[in-house]
C-alpha cells in the first residue's frame, strides 16, 4: 500500500513518520515545493528504520508528482499554518490554490486515490477539492473531527483523572473554534456517561476548552500543532487502507444527512477500504441540532469565498 502526503512540514512529516514505525502502509512519499525538504525529512525518518524496527519505505520529493504514481491515499497538507491569533478561517485565500493545484496534480498520477484534507480551513478546502476534482464523495474526506474528538478526551480525562483510552466523545460540526460541537451529552466513561461523573458546569468547561484547542496550542508553540493531527491523520488513513470501518468525525459531503446540502461538515462515519462508507446518525436532541445548523451556516459563509477559484 503507497500513501502520499503532500507538504513535509510538521504535521505532513509527522504523518510520514507514525505511518511508518506502525507500519500502515509499505510505502510513503513525501512531497514538498522547497527543494530538499521533504527529501530531508524522509532521509531523518529512514534513519530510524533500524532503532525502531520499521520496514515502510519512506522518500521525499521536490515538486515531482509523477514519484506519487499509483499511491492508494494521498493526503494534502499543503499550505500555510496558522499563526497566534490567526483563525483557520484567515487562511482560506491563501490555500484554497495552494489545494486545487495539489489535488490536480496528484489525481494526474493516482485516478483512483481517496484524497484526505488536512490544510485549513479543512471544511471549505474538503468542499473545493470535492467540487475541482468532480470526484465521488467517499473519494474526498476532510481530517479534522478525529483530532478534534482526540483534545476531547484528552480534557475529559483531565478532569475525570482517568486514561484517556477509557473515555469515549466525539466532535461534529465545522473544523473551527466556534464552529466544532463537542457533544458532552454522549461522551462516556467505560461505557458510563460522563454526566456521572462530572458536573455540567464542568462539562460545559471541558467543551470550551477543546473548541479552542488548537489555538491554545498555537499561542503556546508559535505555530499550529503536529504531533495530534499527523497522528489523527495516520489514524484516519489506517483505517482506510486496512479497511477497519473505524466509526471516526470526519468533514464529507451531505447530501440531506444532518438536515444539510451541499456542503462538507464533520460528521459521524465509517472509513474503510473505500473511503467514506457510511454517514452515521446519530440522533442529535434539540440543543445539538441548532448548534449544528448554526456551524453550517459559518461553514457555507466562508465556502461564499470559494467562487473565483472554482470559477
């Protein structure tokens, strides 16, 4: 199995990296503009082959689609990352080309590739790729619910003081910090709601704090984090190339699921060998239902911004 990921930088190297000492795929590619890098950074990872017991073939290339020839998954990282202060959302007239020209050129080389959208802003760059590409939408899937859903649990276990391999929640909705929903109402504990455990008050805390958990991270490292998402996306492909139907959040076209149209949003789904397999339902009570319709309203705005370079 060949995954290529397109931009090398933290989250795409860290991507490359967790997809080879797990030993996902038989051969990753990365690719980057800047010459040498993603050479670079595949040669660092190769060294460690024999410390830590890897057998993925990792390689780098400048600019150079046709190595990517025949990979199974491509995933796009490419673009700019947030700096403190800077919302996902600021950053769409920068990406949206970076990520058309990606997805094109790749598609070039790999017809049949199932592409996953990390560059931000994840949703509307999903949405882009969906409609410049006319691919079928279980080829397009947007990685930002499993990484979302993983700062999720980590704050619950915070506050329960308990594993995070214990606790179970998911995040649906849009990939941005007032546009993700934490759905504390469902989260559990070992198999127990986690209302049983903590107080509203608390919960409502824990909510808050994921919703902003990327920009916390960002204020702290300067930059936007990598070691959870290039983990989230490893996670999302594994499940894709070893067809494991991992229920996992991720940004897919609806097409009247969610009460949504046209637009690609993080929702429940089952990935496995053919992409997106399915979109759960999963029965929202009246609170999570506006807060939804109320995400794809942000969402649908800044998809508004996508007409000259779909054009």
């Amino acid at each position: 199995m060949k995954v290529t990921i397109v931009g090398a930088g933290n989250v795409g190297a860290t991507c490359a990296d967790v997809i080879s000492y797990r030993g996902i795929a038989s051969e990753v590619v990365l690719l980057d503009i800047k010459e040498g890098f993603a050479e670079g950074k595949a040669m660092d990872i190769m060294q460690c082959a024999t410390t830590t017991g890897f057998n993925t073939r990792v390689s780098g290339v400048t600019n150079d689609y046709a190595k990517t020839a025949d990979s199974d998954v491509v995933v796009i990282t490419s673009g700019i990352p947030r700096k403190p202060g800077m919302t996902r959302e600021e950053l769409i007239g920068i990406n949206a080309g970076i990520v058309k020209s990606v997805a094109e050129n790749v598609l070039k080389h790999s017809p049949n590739t199932i592409i996953v959208v990390v560059s931000n802003p994840m949703d509307t760059m999903t949405y882009l790729t969906l409609k410049a590409t006319g691919l079928p939408k279980n080829r397009i899937i947007g990685m930002g619910g499993a990484l979302d859903s993983s700062r999720f649990k980590y704050y619950l276990s915070k506050v329960l003081d308990k594993p995070s391999n214990d606790v179970q929640g998911m995040v649906i909705g849009g990939h941005g910090d007032t546009t993700m929903i934490p759905l504390t109402r469902l989260a559990s504990y070992n198999g127990s709601p986690v209302s049983n455990f903590l107080s509203q008050e608390v919960l409502d805390k824990v909510a808050a704090d994921t919703m902003v958990g990327g920009a916390t991270l960002t204020g702290l490292l300067g930059t936007s984090a990598w070691y959870a998402p290039g983990a989230s996306v490893a996670y999302l492909v594994d499940s894709i190339l070893n067809d494991q139907k991992k229920m996992i959040a991720c940004s897919v076209l609806l097409e009247g699921e969610y009460g949504q149209e046209d637009i690609c949003m993080g929702v429940p789904c089952i990935i496995g060998k053919n992409g997106l397999e399915e979109i759960v339902d999963i029965k929202l009570d009246e609170k999570e239902k506006a807060l939804f319709a109320k995400s794809a309203d942000a969402v649908r705005a800044m998809n508004g911004d996508l007409k000259s370079v779909l054009a």
